[in-house]
C-alpha cells in the first residue's frame, strides 16, 4: 500500500509514519515544512519525503493523490489560542486546503483517512460523546474560537455527502487530547500558544507560573498517542472493509482529568524527575481568566468524554496507557528533547526550521524515489 501523508513531520504524522514503516510493509510519500522529527526515518527506502507546502507545492501534492492509495490530510492549524489570533488562517489552511484535497481524492478515487476532531461535539450536554447520535453544539459567531471546529465540521458532512453518493471512500477519525512525545514544539510554548500538555511542561521547564484558565475545572480525556496511532493502525487495515464511510472516536474515557488536576499532576512528575528533584525553583500554579489569556473570542469546553464502542467493535481496539504514564512519558520525552535543543544551538535542522518556509526545492538529496513530475 501506498500512503500519502500531508503534515507528515506533525505530532501525528511522524507518529504513524515510524509505526507503518515498523510494521508494514507500506511506502509512505510526505510533505511538510520541515523534517526534524524524521531523524529516525527519513533515510529508509520506503520513506519518500519532499520538503515543501501544500498550499504552495500543489502539483506535487496532486500527482501524490493520484499515484497514492490512501491519503491522510493532516495539514491544519490546531490550537487554539490561534483560532482566536489568526481565524481567517485557519479557514483557509484547515477549510480551503483541505477541501482542494478532499476534491482531489473524489477526482482520483482515493480512500481518505481524514483527522475530524474531538472539537467538533463543541459544547454538547451530552456525558459521552457519540459519533453518530451527539449534536454539534458551537457558540456565537463573534467567539471565535469555534471556527476550527466549524471548518471541520463542514469537511466532515462533505467528505459523509461524497461518500454516501458513492463518489469517496472515507474514514472520519476524531482524536481526542492525544499526547506524547513532540506534541508541540516547545518555540511555540515560550510565546505561549500550545496546547495545554506542552505549555505545562514548557512553563515547568522555563520555571514560569502554570496558568488555569477560568480555575482550571474543565475536563479532557487524555488519550496516549501509541494508542491512537494502534487505532490509526486498524483504520488503515481495514480489514473487511470495517470502517468504510464510518466516523470514529479515537479518545481514553478512562483518562479523564482536570486542568487543575493536570497541573498538580504534571508538577508532581517534573518535581521527581532525575535532573530536576534538585531544583531550588519550581513553577507554581495561578488562576487567569480567559478573558486575559486568550481573549474576547474564546470560549470554552467544559467536558469532553468520547464514547468508544464504536472503535470497541469495528476495530477491536482499546486505548491501554493509563494517565499517569501518559504523562510521565511525554513530560520526560519533553526533558530529553530541551537538553538536545539546548546542547545544539548550531544544529543545522533545527536553525532550518526556525529559518524560512519550505520550498520544496532545498533539499532534493533527501528526496528519495519518484521525483516531483508536474
Ligand atoms: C484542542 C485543540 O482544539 C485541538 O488540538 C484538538 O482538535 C482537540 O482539542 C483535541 O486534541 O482533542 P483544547 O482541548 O481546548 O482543544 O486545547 P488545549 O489548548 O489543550 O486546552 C485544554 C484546556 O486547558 C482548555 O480548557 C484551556 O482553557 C486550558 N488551558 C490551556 C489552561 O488552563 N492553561 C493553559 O496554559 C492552556
């Protein structure tokens, strides 16, 4: 099988790649801006990598469509602080473009495996959220925090129209707060927009005060992303055709934990580790309204359990990590990746990566296989 992977350097992408070409036999195509999680993989010959973007190398992405079995668009903006700072960003990236390639895969008749989100169920009442019995509950137009959800929720019932017309076959996966190792990279902490797992750690590191919003009493279910990825696994099996035109939650209902909780937790693990017990500093722990940390457009989530039967059934899959080794392995794997950072100021990938957008043309060595034919 052929797989293409748009945003394959992302937190998911590198994740499934190093998983397929572990235990697969599959080739995996990828696009990104850049290539520093790929140490690990960029030099197997069943990996074929181009630097570049999708929204600017268009003719390399379709005639990847066109050759490629399986595509998985996972291209988007995903935090957010950022839907509230730059919405019209996330329209065009998360909507427009990915929208071009859901079209692509209609033209060409390619399976797509498209990244829903847990986002989606927005602000539903509902105790767990049922892929599909939940409504989709957004807030007002002028809290602009729901566009992402929006822009998601609109490819999902496109890409539901095309396949139900029997013109896409399509699989709908919606993660939910996966975690692990690269989440996010830390330069986006430091200004202080990730998502809350790796601001936590970074705010830890950095000895700065970590921030619940509103008194942190909003819930997620925190899910570890060797699990997913062990769904993501299944999902592109897919044996007997068992998730054809299906949506599915990929979510740890077990892992259920406070923001609150999750900061006590989080300072807790970074206080016992190895090369920390004996700081003289720690972060403490303080309250900020939404309002001051994001701003006028958000609005938030309180809680967010998936129901999992569906993945239970059609996939035989079970998220195994519990929350606390979820964590302790993200937090340590954090550790590890901030000493390297600190030790390499003239690592040549990582000044490339805080350098310019990728032109797809600046590292053709690491191209391997088919060159771009427009
Ligand atoms: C995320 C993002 O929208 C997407 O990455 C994704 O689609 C989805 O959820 C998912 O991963 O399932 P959210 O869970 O709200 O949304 O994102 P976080 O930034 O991780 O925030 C979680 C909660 O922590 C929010 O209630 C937020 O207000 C709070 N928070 C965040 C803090 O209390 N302090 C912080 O410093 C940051």
């Amino acid at each position: 099988m052929k797989i293409l992977i748009l945003g394959v350097n992302g937190f998911i992408g590198h994740h499934l790649t190093q998983r397929i070409l572990d235990t697969t036999d599959w080739s995996v195509y990828g696009m990104d801006l850049a290539f520093d999680r790929l140490e690990k993989v960029i030099h197997n010959s069943r990996f074929h990598f181009i630097e570049g973007d999708v929204s600017i190398n268009r003719e390399w992405v379709e005639y990847h469509v066109k050759k490629c079995d399986v595509i998985i668009p996972l291209v988007a903006i995903a935090t957010p602080k950022l839907y509230i700072t730059n919405p019209l960003g996330v329209f065009d990236l998360d909507f427009e473009m990915n929208l071009n390639i859901v079209k692509q895969c209609v033209r060409y008749k390619k399976r797509i495996v498209f990244p829903s989100t847990s986002e989606v169920y927005g602000a539903s009442p509902d105790p767990e959220f049922k892929e599909d019995e939940t409504f989709l509950v957004l807030g007002p137009i002028h809290k602009e925090r729901w566009i992402y959800a929006c822009c998601k929720q609109l490819l999902d019932r496109v890409i539901y129209a095309y396949g139900t017309r029997g013109h896409l076959e399509f699989t709908l996966f919606r993660p939910f707060n996966w975690i692990g190792s690269r989440l996010d990279s830390l330069d986006t902490a430091k200004e202080g927009s990730s998502r809350v797992v790796t601001q936590f750690i970074a705010e830890l590191l950095m000895k700065r005060p970590l921030s619940l919003v509103d008194g942190g009493y909003q819930k997620r279910c925190f899910t570890f992303v060797d699990d997913g990825i062990d769904a993501l696994m299944k999902i592109l099996e897919n044996k007997e055709d068992c998730c054809k035109n299906q949506i599915i939650n990929i979510g740890n209902p077990g892992n259920e934990c406070s923001i609150r909780d999750l900061a006590l937790l989080l300072k807790g693990i970074f206080m016992a580790h190895p090369k920390h017990r004996d700081d003289k500093v720690f972060s403490e722990i303080i309250e900020r309204s939404s309002d001051s940390y994001y701003g006028k457009g958000y609005q938030d989530i309180y809680t967010r359990k998936p129901n999992i039967e569906k993945a239970e059934m059609l996939l035989g899959w079970k998220p195994r990590v519990g929350l606390e080794e979820s964590l302790k392995n993200t937090l340590y794997a954090f550790i590890e990746e901030n000493e390297n950072l600190a030790g390499a100021d003239e690592h040549p990938k990582i000044k490339h990566r805080k350098g310019q957008k990728g032109s797809g043309m600046d590292i053709e060595n690491l191209v391997q296989g088919d060159p771009f034919t427009p």
